[in-house]
C-alpha cells in the first residue's frame, strides 16, 4: 500500500489487521503484479474515502470475522502474516 494507506490502517487491532490482512491476499491471489498493484492502489483509495463511521464499521467486519475463527485458524493466520511481514510484528504501526 501507499504510505496514506499504512496511515489508514493504523486504527484497526493487530487481529483486525490480520482479517484485513487475509482479505487482501484472497483478493490478490494469482493475479499479475500489475494487477496485484493496481487492486491495492482501488482498495488504498477506497479506505483512504471512509468516513470514520464506515471505518470503524469496516473494523468490526474484520473483528467479528476474527471473533468466529477456530483458535488453530487464528494463530495459523497471525503466524503467516507475521511470516509474511519478515517477522517484524502486528504493532500499531502495522
């Protein structure tokens, strides 16, 4: 994401962070890098235009998501996000 992006995202929970997280790569999947990149700058822009009503609805989505995983499922997700963030934690500034 674009730094105003990062920014964004800062209000969520590590756990929120970690939904949204999951999302995005379920998105993104097989797609080109390009694409990849050009569905991250929608979604940066999408987040970046909410109010904070609707951002803070959008947390609770990803909260009640995270709220009805399986222990096992959310430690395998908070461990593959940390993978895949070179093991530099889920902080505020995540």
């Amino acid at each position: 994401f674009r730094s105003q992006c990062r920014g964004v995202m800062r209000y969520l929970t590590p756990e929120e962070r970690v939904m949204h997280w999951q999302e995005v790569q379920d998105a993104i999947g097989e797609m080109t890098a390009n694409k990849a990149r050009a569905y991250q700058t929608e979604q940066c822009d999408k987040y970046t235009a909410m109010s904070p009503e609707e951002r803070g609805k959008y947390a609770a989505d990803l909260q009640a998501k995270w709220d009805a995983l399986p222990e096992a499922e959310k430690m395998k997700l908070y461990h593959q996000a940390l993978q895949f963030r070179g093991g530099r934690g889920m902080g505020r500034g995540w």
